[in-house]
C-alpha cells in the first residue's frame, strides 16, 4: 500500500494491475479490512477494478466469513458483467448453504446464469447434491430446481467424456423434489426432477413404485389431472400385472386417494371433465387405459354422493372403454351403494363379483360392514365380519370400533357383546 502512495507522490497514476499486486499481498496476510478499503478507493478513484480485483476480495472476505461483505462484492462483479472465478464461486455457493442464505444463492445462480461470462459456472458434483438436499429440505424449489440443472450439466459431461462416466442422482431425491413441487405449486421442479431421473436410470428400469406416487400426487396437488392419469398408466403398465408389488398401490382408498381428492374437488364438473380426459386417452393412438384412473373417478363420484355417475362409470369400464374391472372397481362402488343406504344393491354387487371368480379384499368386507351400519343392520355387520375372518382376513380395529359403537346406539347389547369378543382376539 506504501508503494501506491509513493507512485501517486512521483505523479504516477497506479492502475489496476497495480492494486492487484497490493490485494494478492492483502490476501496472502489475511487483511480483508484493508482489501475492502483499498476496492473502494479503485472505485471512488476511477480506476476500475477487474475480474480478478473482485476475485480477490470476494475470496478473502468469505474466508474470514464476512458474508454479507463478500456477498455485496459479488453482487458488484455481476453487475460490473466480470467473470467470478469458479474457486469464488464455489466458496461462495458452499458459505451460502452453510449460512442458510438460500435466497440469496439462487438470486446469484440466477444473475450467473443471465450473464454470457458466468452462465457456464456449475459447483462440484457433490456440492450440487448438498445443494438439492439442503434446498429440498428447506422446500426452497427455486434453488432445488437450480441444483437439478447443474446436477444434469454433470449427468450430459459425463455421457459426453471418453470413456463416458456414468453418473445418477439419488431417486430418493427425486421423490423429495416431487414433494416440494408440489408443496410449492412447481410444475417447473417438478418435470426438471422427471426428466432428470430419466436420465439417470438410462431406460435399465421403471422408477420405483414410491416415485411414481409422488409425482402423481405433486401432479394432484398442482391440479394437472391429465398429467396425474398419464403418470397412474405408466405406473399400471410398469408394475400392474407383474406381481411385484402390492395391489393396494392401486386402490383408490389408500395409495391413489389424494388422486380421488383432486378428481372430486369441484364437484360434479371435476368428475365428468376426468372422465372425458379418460374416454379420449383410451380411444387415442396408442389408446392409453386406466382402470386404476376410472376406480378414481368411482370413488370421487361416491365422495360427492352422485350414485349415477358412479354407477354410469362402473358400468363404462366393462362396457365402451373395453377394460377389465378390478376388485377396487367393485369396492368403490359397494362404497357409493352404501353411502346412500342402498345396502341391497352393494350386497349384489359383492355377490357379482364373487360369481366372476374375483376374491374380496379385506377392503370389500369392511366396506361391507359399514353400509349394514349406516343402514343400522348391526347383526349383518357382525355377520360380514364372521365371513371375513372364514376368508381369512382380520377386521381392522376400526372396523369393530364402528360395531361396537352402532351396537351401544341401538341398546344391542348382545350384538354389542360378541363384537367386544371379536375385537379382543384381533
């Protein structure tokens, strides 16, 4: 710094690279006071700092965790339109996460990327992975999204390499960048998380079960219905007749029932636009069928009360749709007959289904009970249950909880007995 004074009283105008040299000496001996004060005088005296003026003090100042300093000098260089050198950047990126400043590193990325100098800055493979779990944790999609970028960067340069290197995000990550496009309302993350989990898995296997949920559940959170439905088909086609994975991902009463939720949100309008996005995939080219997306829409009908579209689409699935219903086609719609105190007509339809060969789910016989119980039928429902347990099938706690309580309703106490029995050998 004596130097620069000394070349001003000799009239001779330091230049930047002169107050470089100074900074390399400021940095080297860890005086980001006077770094700071000597980029100031550059910039109050007209000599402009470059690239590596900012570099340097930006570097020093992050190392002696002066943050909100390094981060005003960055915010300068983008600004100035210099390049951060990629060691800056990377500090800065990792300070960032550490310090929890997770708006303040996606308003950086986002300033790199606008810029023709920075657009090409990507961290390090592994500090991209922190980058998305911190992110995701925090929910912060806008930074999520940003990490799956660089993370897809690192995916094509590896491809790209001779030999090539093979690199693949974590699918559990996926899964939690599902969760926060949805949470956040961001189709954006969440089709960079698909496409990015594409990528990786290089058409070696079907996503697992568990990702297929979550991005049909996002796509339900979002209101992309038809997306939701495009999704539960691959998923059928992929895992519906392999006998690799539970039936119940497929019902609507447990694993789809979110799907029934956002089929039912507006009513009646919400059902009958699901079902003509239905009927259209399955007479297009490739027909693309559901039953798993129409036992949805069953459900939905039964969870507004409209018996006749509930009835109208199970009879469709058999019928003009040519698809084979299922035993959850059956149990919605023993669901919607007795909601509505129909208990003859769910009665009829268990015996169908029965004569057809299909085996009742533990599913069919509560659902079962609950219309004997709402049409006050307390021993019929006893009744189900000792066919259930003949079946093989445990009554759920809940189940004899209902008995219990429609039989102290009614004063049955006999009935009300033998339930207490039945609930004290489960």
């Amino acid at each position: 710094m004596d130097l620069v004074v000394q070349m001003q009283d000799y009239q001779i105008t330091p230049n930047t690279a002169s107050y470089n040299l100074v900074l390399k000496a400021m940095h080297q001996t860890r005086e980001s006071e006077a770094a700071e004060k000597l980029i100031d005088r550059m910039l109050q005296t007209g000599t402009a700092p470059d690239d590596e003026s900012y570099n340097l003090v930006i570097g020093l100042l992050i190392t002696m965790n002066q943050i909100d300093l390094a981060l005003k000098y960055m915010d300068l260089t983008l600004k100035s339109g210099y390049m951060v050198s990629m060691n800056v950047f990377t500090d800065c990126v990792r300070c960032c996460v550490t310090a929890g400043r997770l708006d303040v590193l996606s308003s950086i990325i986002e300033k790199c990327k606008t810029t023709e100098q920075n657009k090409s800055l990507c961290p390090l493979w592994n500090l991209c992975n922190y980058i998305a779990d911190v992110a995701l944790q925090a929910d912060h999609s806008k930074l999520a999204f940003f990490a799956l970028e660089f993370l897809a960067r690192w995916i094509a340069r590896g491809e790209n390499a001779r030999p090539p290197v093979l690199l693949s995000v974590d699918e559990g990550s996926v899964v939690s960048a599902f969760g926060t496009a949805g949470r956040t309302y961001n189709s954006t993350l969440l089709d960079a998380a698909w496409s990015i989990l594409r990528r990786s898995l290089r058409q070696k296997r079907a996503p697992n079960p568990e990702t297929y949920l979550s991005k049909i559940y996002s796509h339900a959170s979002l209101g992309q219905l038809q997306r939701a439905f495009s999704t539960l088909s691959e998923f059928e086609n992929a895992y519906g007749n392999s006998g690799e994975v539970d039936e119940e991902l497929f019902s609507p009463f447990t694993f789809l029932y979110p799907l029934v939720v956002a089929c039912c949100k507006n009513g009646f309008s919400t059902l009958d636009s699901v079902y003509v996005q239905l009927e259209n995939l399955s007479n297009a080219d490739p027909p693309c069928k559901s039953v798993a997306a129409l036992n949805c829409v069953i459900l939905g009908c039964a969870n507004i009360w409209d018996l006749d579209r509930a009835y109208e689409t199970s009879e469709a699935i058999g019928g003009k749709l040519g698809i084979s219903p299922d035993i959850h086609s059956y149990n919605a719609l023993i669901c919607a007959f007795g909601k509505l105190k129909k208990t003859s007509e769910a009665l009829k339809v268990f015996e169908h289904l029965v004569n057809l060969g299909a085996k009742p789910n533990a599913t069919t016989f509560a659902l079962l009970v609950d219309a004997h119980l709402i049409d006050r039928g307390q021993k019929a429902a006893l009744s189900v249950i000792d066919d259930m347990v003949k079946a093989g099938l445990a009554p759920s706690k809940e189940t004899l909880k209902k008995v219990r309580r429609r039989c102290s309703r009614e004063m049955d106490f006999d009935s009300d007995e033998k339930g207490s029995i039945a609930r004290s050998a489960i």
